[in-house]
C-alpha cells in the first residue's frame, strides 16, 4: 500500500505564515501538520509516500527528506492547481496497481488506522458536523455502505462529513472515473474535485463502506489551529526539551518547548507551543503558537500566532504575525 498526500495548496486561511511556508509545515504542538500525518501512516506499517506539491513545494521536498530517510518518498509537481481529482491523476503511474491511502495535507484525525488498512473495502473517514455545507458530504445507507457523495451541496441530504481520509483499493477505476471528469469537464466550483471521481465509482460499482473518526482536528484558519493546538496538547501531555534555559520563570503545562530556547522573567502557558532557539523575556504567554529564532521582550499575548524569525517589543493581546517580521509597541 501506497500513501498519498497532497500538499499543494497554497493555505490563503493561515496567510502570513503561508507567504514564507508551507501549510503542511505550520507548527502544532510540538511538530507540524505534516509530520502528524506521516508518523501516524508510517507508524501503522506504511514505507511509500507520494507527495502531491506545488506552491513552496521545495520546502516539503527538503523537510521530508531529512526527517524522513527511511522512507520512499515521490514528490509529484501539481503546477496548476485544478482540484483534487487532477492531484491524484498526477500520481497514476507511481500508483499502478496498488493499494492507496489518501490524506489530505491538512487532515489530522484520530481513528483506528490499522482497522482501515486491514480492511478488504474502500473506505471514505467521516464525521458528524452541524453545518455540512462546506465540506463534501456522505449519504449512507444500510450497514454504512455509502449511496452518494458530493461536493459542498447547497442543501445536504445528510451531516456526515467527509474528513479528507479516503482508503481505495480499486484504484483502477479511481483513475477512469477522474478520466471521466476530465473528458466531460465534469467540475465542482471550477475544481476536478476527488468527491466527484469517488461518486463516479460509487456509480460504476464501487462499494464504499464509511467510518467514523474520533476526534478532527481543524488547522486550516488561526483559530481552528490555535484549539487543536490545545487539544493536542492535552492528549499528548506536551514536551519540554532538557537543555532550555529558564530563569526565573513559571511554565505552565501542558507547553510544548524545543531544544535552544530561552526563558526570562516569563511565564508560558497553558497549550504554548515554542519552537527552535526562541527566546522569551519579561512576556507573559497563554494559547498560543510561536516560530523559532524568534524574540519577545515585555509582551503579553493569548490566542495568538507568531511565525519563525520574528521579533515582537512592548504591550499586545492577540497577534498574527508572520515570518521574519518585527514589531515594537513602546
């Protein structure tokens, strides 16, 4: 079995940090979204990894590469983002026959992924949602085999959303049903979309059964990824690397602290993550997510999200500030 991911999204939501980054790479309580994903897959057994990339795509090729020799990685260009669908038609001759996982690049869940490996069906990962309008959306029917799938529909005949975790075993007719998109220029809000291509299975024969994820973590938008930082947190218990330096400062777990920082006269946390080399002085610090090689001197913050490289002066609340940027509020 294959796993494919795709990463090629530009991630307008989390703008600035993605004008210096990939989405994929945001931090999140101790790691980044990717690496989330990938440990989880590799850890259930899978070595092969195709990575659909385009816009930064050399910082995911370079990340993967170093944090990942073990495996055998593709990286696929997708250099016009035409939706899903044509994402995964870029990774047809890598796949041939196989077995596939697919992930989106910003889907972290909990479920029981050995289950769904194992497993002789194909498979779409669902949740319950109140509003399911923005999400592509599974109707289904008895013994959780899915009828129908669609994109964003205007009035949802269910609330069962897709979550962006698809297991395929019939990838042959995967790659037919995305030709099929493309010779009758079937799209969804201008996209070749992947909802689509497994609809068109579904239609050809296809059997689809669901299941249920524990728990979804958002990190599309600042604050979606601010309460799964938390929650994250909270499961995991938080790290704090043995060779920061605190003095006379107060931490407060569950924190996330990597190798190199420096705390004084400050107090971090609850749900902090801090990356590389940071260091904190005379700030106070809650809810929040900071860069590494950054610099805060007399700040107070919550909720907020600071990139890499920045340097923050003086009396604030709540920021979101990108990559090498320095502000001063004295």
């Amino acid at each position: 079995m294959k796993a494919i991911i795709p990463v090629a999204g530009a991630g307008a939501k989390l703008r600035p940090h993605t004008y210096t980054q990939p989405k994929a790479l945001i931090p999140i309580a101790g790691k980044n979204i990717l690496s989330f994903i990938v440990d989880q897959l590799h850890t259930a057994g899978i070595h092969e990894f195709i990575f659909i990339v385009g816009y930064l795509g050399e910082k995911i090729q370079e990340y993967v590469l170093q944090c990942y020799p073990e495996l055998t990685c593709h990286f696929v260009y997708q250099n016009e983002r035409q939706g899903t669908g044509h994402a995964l038609e870029l990774t047809k001759t890598i796949v041939g026959d196989d077995e596939v996982m697919v992930t989106l690049g910003d889907t972290i869940c909990d479920y029981n992924i050995e289950e769904v490996i194992a497993s002789e069906h194909n498979l779409l990962g669902i949740k319950k949602v109140d509003d399911p309008r923005n999400f592509g959306v599974a109707e289904i029917g008895s013994e959780g085999i899915i009828n129908h799938v669609v994109e964003k529909p205007a009035i949802p005949k269910s609330n069962m959303a897709l979550v962006g975790i698809y297991k395929i075993k019939d990838t042959a007719i995967l790659f037919e049903c995305i030709q099929h998109l493309f010779s009758q220029n079937i799209q969804s809000y201008g996209e070749y979309n992947l909802t689509d291509a497994l609809d068109c299975m579904i239609r050809r024969g296809a059997k689809f059964k669901s299941f249920k994820v524990k728990n979804w973590y958002d990190c599309g938008k600042k604050e979606t990824l601010l309460e799964s930082n938390a929650t994250l947190l909270k499961k995991f218990g938080g790290t704090i690397d043995k060779d920061i330096q605190s003095e006379n400062s107060i931490i407060i777990p569950p924190v996330s602290i990597a190798h190199g920082c420096r705390l004084k006269n400050s107090i971090v946390g609850p749900h902090v993550s801090v990356g590389p080399n940071t260091k904190l002085e005379y700030s106070v610090i809650r809810d929040s997510i900071i860069g590494s090689y950054t610099n805060l001197f007399e700040v107070v913050i919550d909720n907020s999200l600071i990139g890499s490289d920045a340097s923050v002066k003086g009396l604030s609340r709540s920021l979101n500030i990108g990559d090498n940027t320095e502000l001063d509020f004295g």
